[in-house]
C-alpha cells in the first residue's frame, strides 16, 4: 500500500527506492520476472518454496480414520469378548475403576463358569451364604452353566437358588474334602435337574448318605460322575476306610452314565464294580486311579456287560495279573488303556496287548514287566502301528536298543511320549530319536536325580536337544525336561538354542524345567518375548500323556 501511494504521488512512476528493491528480486518495472546474471532463473525461488511446502505436507504424521478411538468408545460386546480371557479375580479388580467397567465386569455372560474354591484356583474368599444367594440371583443368573462350591456353600438355601435362577447349569462341583460335619439338609427341596456331570470330593470322616438320599431324584440326568477320594492324605499308619458313598445305591439314580471317575477312592472294590457293570451299559469311560483295593477279579464281568467301554484307568491299582489276563480283550473295544504301577508280569503283558485290537494310548510306567520282550511282542503284532501316545516312564528293563528301535519305526506317528526315569537315555539317544517324532505334541525325557552308572555320562549337553527339538518337532505344546540342574550342562550359546525353539515351536505352552540357573536363562528368555505363562518348574508342574485322552476334558482329580 505504501509503494503505491507513493506510484500515485509520482505520476505512477516507482520511486528509485523502489526499482532497486524490484530489481535485486528480477522484476522489472511491468512486473515481468528478468534472467539474472549467467542465466540464473529467479522464477525457481518461488518453486523451490512450493515444493518445499509439498514436501512438509508429505512428512506430516498419517492420522488413522481411528487415531481417535479409545478403549471406551469400543463396543461392549468387543470389550466382553477380551474380558471374558481373563480370570474372575482381574475382572473383579475391574471393576473397581468407574462405573462403566463396573457394568461390564458385572455382565452375566463373563460369570458362566464359576469356582468358589479358592485353593484351587477360585476366587480369593468364598462369601458368606447370604451373599452367595444374592451373587445367583443378580450376577450369575441363567447364563450359569458350572459352579464350584466349598463346604461352606453347600446349603439347602444356596441349592434351592441354583435350582430357580439357573436352568442352564449342567456342571456341579460339591467339596466337601475339608468338611467335619454337614449342613442341615432336612429342608433341601430343590437341586438342579439338568446336571450333566456331577463332582464330589470326598471326606474320610462325613458319611454322605443322608445328602445323597435327598439329591438322588434330580441327579438321572448325570452323564458324568466323579467321586474323588482322599487317597493323597493317607498316612503311612493303616487307619479303618469307611463307605462314606454308597455307591451300589447311587448306581440305580444314574442309568445314563458315560464317565465315571473314582479317583483315589480308598474303599472301593471289585464289589462295587460290578454293582456299576450292571446298570451302566452305556459307558464309555472307568477312572479307578489309587484304588488300591480293587485286584481285578471283577474285570471280565466288566468288560462283557459295558460293551462301549474305551477308555480304562487303572494306575496303581491291586489288580493281580491272573485277572489281567482272564479278561476277554479281544472282544472289547478298549482302545486307551493306563496300568501304571501296576504288578503285571511280562507273560501277562505279553499275552494281553496281543489280543487287544486297536490300542492307541497305552502307560505302563514303573511296571518292572514290561521289558524288551514286551516291546518286541507288541512290534511283531502289529498293535504298535495304532499306537499315538505311550508312556514307559521308570521302565529300567527296557534297554537303548530296542527303544531306539521302536522309535526308529512308529515314531512319526506318535503324538506324545514319556520316557523319563531311564537313567541311560541321554543326549546322544534323544538328538538320534527326536528327527523321528515329526508329529510329537507332548513329549517327556530326563531323570530327576543323578545316576551313577557307568553307561551314564555324568553330564547332560541340553543345548544339543533343544535345537534339535525346535528343528524336527514343530507341531510340539508341552515339553518337560526333568535332569536336575546338577546333570545339565549349557553354554553362552545356549540363549541362541532357547532362541530357535521359541521362534520355531510356536503351538509350545508349557515348557517344565528343574529349579536352577538354566531354568532362570530359559524363563527370562520367554519373558522378554512376553511369554510369560510358558517356561515353569518340576516343583509346581508335571507333565503327563493325559490331554490326549478323548475324555480329558471330562476328568477331574480335584
């Protein structure tokens, strides 16, 4: 404005202060742009400015159509769906933060299964009887489908709750293990009548038949029962056993049982199964792990009524090998059989699993029968090729040879295998072996003291197995090693080695190690890949060949 009221008083004409200015800036008086001297172009200044300003434009941080969503503005169902992976003592936590995580922590659909215990993993305090009642009704409602319950809610108040709130509940677990006397159950008019599997732990010093009179009605619907004994609280002292369940009773309200579970129940006898053979001819499933009381005399009568029966447990039982073998295995359809611990003799092994047509997972760990011969009478027979699982743990009269031997032939095919416990079963066996087992998902090795025999190397070269498991089993979940740390040996390579098995084992989820310095490298290593839940020690964990049972997930031993 100013040049030009200076033009005006000039007669239009620039005043010489003027034409310098326009003229270092190559404008000539008409406001066309002039060459500079040797040619240069003043016209790139004004270029240069606006590629400069495309080029800031360009580094400018890309700003997401969703830079602006917080977690509060995802959708409750989504919120529901990432609530619903953790446990009910975080969702609890939750919901002390506002009221809308309060709404969402409280939702009926993340409280479908519930444990009260809280010494197996349940919330941290069972709430008294009252609350419990008002819990049924406002927070677990319809959408409850399991509940454990300590002693101290199994009441007729909290039953009669669970029968008119929940009608989808189908899984019942009553503890009554730390019990010294029961509740009154004189007014229980009500239980749950679409159970499916019904849990009882048991005490040695309550007799439940008074309760269970009151329940039989309402439990014909039970496809699954467990009772689960006190076997691991026995002392070394002999002690009377009582019938605290009287199970020929029980069997006549249970027609349609397909799972049974007896474990470690002390009392239990050939008696009793029989009085189960007779009325349970559908099922499918017998679990009499620690019933030591149970010698086998009742096994073929077992096995020629419950045609459907496949899967049987019997570890560490009395069962007598005259009985073993008396059975008629070749007209059953057992297919997964456990008879660890069991005093079977070579002959009986030998004349059972060759008449046992389609076995496909097989434990005899610690059963001083099963030898070589064992081993070589199941190849020539052909039932080793129907194999997927076995486990030969602490089976010292099997040798190198004939394992290698076995694995050399039918290891592709296996799925998981334990063969902890053989002292002279080191590295050199395992990185020949481990290229066999393609298709391995659960795999056990290692002993857990230090053998001193001269076929055993003092030292254990773990770096050499760990590679080779991460190379030639990538289908691996579950991996126990169970050397003390005395007898490992590694490296400072060996975080390379751990390395390549996180990367390459990618399904792995439990990686059991023994307490010590390379548990401690192993863990760290896992933790800073933010796998945290993976690596875990022999004290706290033991891995077996169980999760590949069909019926798993219907087990229970607690």
């Amino acid at each position: 404005m100013f040049s030009l009221a200076v033009e005006s008083m000039q007669g239009g004409r620039p005043s010489q202060n003027e034409e310098r200015r326009r003229s270092s800036y190559g404008v000539q008086g008409n406001g066309a742009v002039q060459d500079g001297p040797e040619g240069f172009d003043f016209g790139s200044r004004r270029r240069s400015t606006q590629l400069q300003h495309q080029i800031m434009q360009q580094q400018k941080p890309f700003r997401s159509m969703h830079s602006n969503t917080t977690i509060d503005k995802l959708p409750d169902k989504t919120l529901l769906h990432i609530l619903g992976f953790l446990e009910h003592k975080e969702i609890c936590r939750l919901a002390q933060v506002n009221r809308k995580w309060r709404q969402l922590a409280y939702d009926n659909r993340l409280w479908s299964s519930v444990s009260l215990r809280p010494e197996y993993g349940g919330l941290v305090a069972a709430p008294p009887p009252d609350t419990a009642v008002h819990l049924i009704a406002s927070r677990f409602g319809a959408q409850l489908k399991c509940i454990e319950l300590p002693i101290e809610l199994i009441t007729a108040q909290v039953f009669h709750e669970l029968a008119n709130k929940c009608p989808n509940l189908v899984h019942l677990v009553l503890d009554f293990s730390n019990a010294m006397q029961l509740h009154d159950f004189n007014d229980l008019n009500a239980f749950p009548s679409k159970l499916r599997t019904l849990n009882i732990c048991l005490s040695d010093v309550i007799f439940m038949e008074g309760f269970m009179r009151k329940i039989y009605n309402f439990i014909n619907s039970v496809e699954c029962l467990q009772l689960i004994g006190t076997y691991e609280k026995v002392s070394e002292e002999e002690e009377e056993v009582h019938e605290t369940v009287q199970i020929t009773k029980l069997k006549s309200h249970v027609p349609n049982l397909r799972v049974i579970n007896f474990f470690g129940v002390k009392f239990l006898d050939d008696n009793h199964i029989e009085a189960i053979s007779s009325n349970c001819v559908h099922l499918e499933c017998l679990c009499i792990k620690f019933c030591t009381k149970y010698t086998g005399t009742s096994l073929k009568t077992l096995l020629q009524r419950c045609r459907k029966l496949s899967c049987l447990l019997m570890e560490q039982t009395g069962i007598k090998s005259e009985h073993f073998q008396d059975a008629e295995w070749e007209k059953s359809r057992v297919s997964e059989l456990d008879i660890t611990s069991c005093e079977i003799t070579s002959a009986a092994l030998i004349d059972v699993l060759g008449r046992i047509k389609n076995l496909k997972w097989f434990c005899a760990g610690h059963v001083d029968g099963f030898d070589n011969q064992v081993l070589d009478s199941i190849m020539q027979s052909g039932l080793a090729k129907s194999l997927v699982a076995i486990d030969l743990q602490s089976c010292d009269n099997l040798t190198e040879e004939y394992l290698f031997k076995f694995l050399e032939a039918h290891g592709n095919q296996l799925l998981g295998l334990n063969l902890a416990g053989i002292p002279w079963l080191v590295e050199t066996f395992w990185t020949q072996s481990v290229p066999f087992l393609r298709k391995i998902k659960i795999l056990i090795m290692g002993t857990g003291k230090i053998v001193t025999i001269t076929r055993v190397s003092s030292k254990i070269h773990v770096d050499q197995i760990i590679d080779c498991v991460a190379v030639n089993c990538p289908q691996i979940e579950r991996l126990e090693i169970r050397w003390d740390p005395e007898t490992l040996r590694f490296s400072d390579k060996s975080s390379k080695f751990i390395d390549t098995l996180r990367v390459k084992a990618s399904k792995l989820r439990s990686l059991t190690l023994s307490d010590g310095e390379y548990f401690e490298l192993v863990k760290s290593n896992f933790e800073r890949a933010h796998r945290r839940a993976i690596v875990r020690t022999t004290v706290n964990c033991s891995t077996t060949i169980l999760p590949l049972l069909p019926y798993f997930k219907d087990l229970r031993f607690n």
